[in-house]
C-alpha cells in the first residue's frame, strides 16, 4: 500500500477546490477544525488524523462525483484545508525525524 503523503500527491480533484483550499490554509486552526470534522479526543498524530480527514474527503468526493443533492461544498474546502494543512504538518515532522542531530 503507498505511503500515505504519495496517496495524497495521487489524488486528482478540481483545480478550484484545490486553489480554494490553498486560500484557507492561513485561517487554519487545528484545534478548531479538527474538532469540527472528527469530534471531541482527537489524537495528536498527524498520520492518524490525515488518515482520517482523507476518509472523510473521499467520501464527499464521492458525493461530488455522484452529484449528491446534500453535498457541500463548503465543507469539501474545509476538509481539504485539514488535509492540506496537516499533510504540511506530518511532511514537517518525518522531515525533523530524518535529520541527523547534531552534537555540537
């Protein structure tokens, strides 16, 4: 199974959810956002969340595609705002992990 950041570079949406979602990622407030999308006791791995949040994302994308009469849009960017903003985060964190440390 790929690696979950190549699952996410895979996916192909529209170029105006993507722009949309790049706009709000300044606004982002994890805490407030992700509480919003997963509930109350989420866990603080950025792995575990991003997992979810793309759940999450393929279904509503799924609801865009079979142009479901709920669907929101609104609610689509602001999961991929999450997405996006917490794949920056994991990206972030492997990246600190793979660095050597210094003993200097």
């Amino acid at each position: 199974m790929p690696d979950l950041l190549t699952q996410l570079n895979t996916l192909k949406r529209p170029r105006l959810l993507i722009n949309a979602a790049r706009l709000g990622m300044t606004d982002y407030k994890r805490d407030t956002h992700l509480s919003r999308h997963l509930g109350e006791g989420v866990s603080e791995d950025s792995e575990v969340i991003l997992r979810q949040l793309m759940s999450i994302e393929s279904d509503l994308n799924q609801q865009r595609e079979n142009r479901v009469a709920s669907y929101s849009v609104a609610r689509h960017v602001e999961v991929m705002i999450a997405v996006m903003n917490e794949a920056q985060l994991l990206r972030q964190s492997k990246a600190v992990r793979a660095s050597p440390v210094s003993l200097a």
